[in-house]
C-alpha cells in the first residue's frame, strides 16, 4: 500500500486535473449571457491552481518526493528536472494568463483569443506533467522507498506533510475556496428556471 504521502500526492493530482478540466470546460463554453460570472470563475480557478500548487503540492514534491527518489533512481533524474522546468514555467504562465484575461474583461476584447488559446495550451501542458509524474516518479517512489524512509522525510518537513483525511489541512482555506468555485461553476454551467411559468 502506498505511503500516505504518496496518496495524498495522488489525491492532491486528481484535485488540481479536476479544476483543469472544468476550467478547459468554461473556456470553450465562453462567457454566454454571464460575462462577470464567467469572469469570476475563471480567474478564481486561475487563482487556485497556482496557490494550491506553489504553497500546498509542490513544496511536497521538491523537498520529499523528487530527491528521494532521484537517490534511489538516477534514471529518473531527466524526468524530475524536466517537471521543475515546467513548474517554473507554470507559475509564470498562470500570472501572464491573469494579465491576458483582465485586459479581456476591461475591454481589450481583441486579448479574449490570446487568452483562450494560451489557457487551453497551459491546460494541455499542465496536464500532460501530470501524467508524466504519475507514470514516471509516483510508481518509483511506491516501489523503492520504504514506509520508514518516508516517515523520516516527512518528520523534517517544516510542516504537516501528509494530513490523513482530505486534500489539504482544514483552516487552510484551499478546501474551502474549492468549494467555492464548485458552486459557483454549478450555477455557471446551470440555467436559471424562472419559478414562474
């Protein structure tokens, strides 16, 4: 059984493929007859994707996962370097994809196909590393490394590397803005029905 890091890890993939496809799913809906709706989700899920990511997920991978399990595999040396790079490029991405869709809503509407197309190609992008993390590293580092090693790695990160229960810890307030974004995007996607008829 995978150590609770590794599943954590793989519970925080799934979270941040789940807010990427449903952000794919607004960008090709477009802003219909909801444009500060529109406006609202997408930045927010923007929002998310980098801060979940840079403050909750990645700090995991660069400090446990990645270096242990370039020690106990140097073949995967390549891989772990090239996932770094795109995380770099990443966090650039995601600030630039703000720029694109506020120029958008102000009115620079000749910014909406600019947006649409980079967003879609970061989504693709983001995805595919993903993938490559969980094909390549999670396996490794399920199959080469012990309960015990990881218990050690864990208790010298500078916080709680691996909460039992949930994708991130209660009062972060990740889980909660999540949530937001899910309700919102259900009202998005949902047609208003008058009471009345």
């Amino acid at each position: 059984m995978p150590h609770h890091l590794l599943r954590t890890i793989r519970d925080e993939h799934h979270s941040l493929t789940v807010m990427i496809h449903a952000l794919q799913m607004v960008i090709h809906r477009g802003p219909g007859q909801a444009p500060g709706r529109y406006f609202e989700i997408v930045r927010s899920m923007l929002v998310y994707v980098k801060e979940f990511s840079e403050h909750v997920h990645h700090p995991k991978e660069a400090q446990l996962v990645f270096p242990r399990v370039m020690q106990v595999a140097q073949d995967t040396v390549h891989a772990v370097a090239g996932i770094e790079q795109a995380y770099r490029l990443n966090v650039a991405e995601l600030d630039a994809l703000q720029i694109l869709l506020a120029a958008w809503q102000i009115g620079h509407t000749q910014q909406r196909h600019a947006f649409e197309r980079e967003a879609l190609r970061f989504c693709d992008d983001y995805l595919a590393q993903i993938r490559l993390e969980e094909v390549s590293i999670i396996p490794v580092a399920d199959q080469l490394v012990t309960e015990a090693q990881w218990d050690r790695l864990a208790k010298r990160y500078h916080r709680p590397a691996a909460p039992e229960a949930g994708l991130v810890p209660a009062d972060s307030g990740y889980e909660l803005m999540y949530n937001r974004i899910a309700l919102w995007l259900t009202r998005f996607l949902t047609p208003s029905v008058p009471l009345h008829r």
